[in-house]
C-alpha cells in the first residue's frame, strides 16, 4: 500500500513540474461570463453565424463573422490551418485572464484584439505566423478576438472602439 501511494504522488508531482515550466493557454471560460452576448438563434454552433459589431460613438464601424471554438479547444484555435478567410476567431473568458497568446503551428499571421469587461478594445497586435513569441496583453481581458492580419486597420477599428457580441451562449456552455 506505501509503495502505490509513493508511485502515485512521484507522478502527480512530475506531472505538476512540467506544468510549471509552461505558461497557461488553455484559457478555460467558467459558466458566469459577464460581457454582453447577444442570441442569434437556437441553432447549433455550427449552424448558427455568430459575428461582433465594432461601434464608436454609437455608429457601427464594421462586423466580423467569428468562430468560436469551445473552450477545451481554445490552446488549438487557428493552428494546423492554411487559411482562414474574412472571419475572426473569438475567445471568450468570463472570469477575466491576462495569459498570453502565441502563433505556434498557425500558418497565416493574425491580429488580436483584447477586450475588457466593458465590451472596449484595450489593445492590438500583429502576430507573425509559426512563431512562439508571447503576446501579451495591456491588461485584464475577457474577450480575446484574432482576425486576418490587417483588418482592423482596414477597417478603421482602433483601440478604445466597443465591441457587441452576437451569438448563442447556450450553445457555448456560457450560460
């Protein structure tokens, strides 16, 4: 019996010393998220368009169709693809994160934009494909959004530019 419990705590410990030397991304959003969501319908995930309105002064500047994978897939995201197209990828974390993000096996370079708690662009940045470069953000986020590199800037979003989420949280385990 002492030496299956002594097995048993040599493993738990090596698995927490290689957790330890890596950063978090994983990224998991908990069941209370607090930025606004709005529901499209009551399709399924896959059915259903899910896209975010960037808004300054009360005018709509532009929206972008989003994927939004579910959130054991979040360390994934747009990695192993050849492209994308004209949509964006958004992560939605509602207990708040400041981890980074990285480009590790993503072919195509990508912007992110962090959004805080009251739906405003906190901050941008230009991610280099097949990179293992850490980008942080300025702060607390609780969206984290990647689009096609450029398209904020062809868009005329800027930091500071509110950001209303479309899409159907029961289908997200979000609720």
């Amino acid at each position: 019996m002492r030496l299956t419990i002594f097995i048993f705590v040599c493993v738990l410990l090596t698995s927490c010393n290689n957790l330890i030397d890596q950063p978090d991304k994983s990224h998991l959003p908990a069941s209370d998220f607090s930025v606004t969501a709005g529901t499209s319908s009551k399709e399924s995930i896959s059915t259903t368009k899910s896209y975010v309105e960037f808004v300054r002064d009360g005018k709509e500047l532009s929206r972008l169709d989003v994927e939004i994978p579910l959130p054991d897939e979040y360390s994934i995201g747009f990695s192993g693809r050849s492209m994308i197209g004209n949509q964006g990828m958004l992560f939605l974390y509602p207990n708040g994160q400041t981890g980074p993000f990285w480009m590790k096996d993503t072919h195509f370079n990508l912007t992110i934009a962090w959004i805080n708690i009251n739906n405003k662009i906190i901050g941008i940045d230009t991610m280099t494909a097949d990179t293992e470069v850490y980008h942080h953000p300025p702060g607390e986020y609780f969206a984290a959004l990647e689009a096609p590199e450029r398209w904020y800037i062809n868009h005329g979003i800027q930091i500071g530019d509110t950001v209303n989420f479309y899409y159907d949280s029961g289908d997200l385990g979000l609720k």
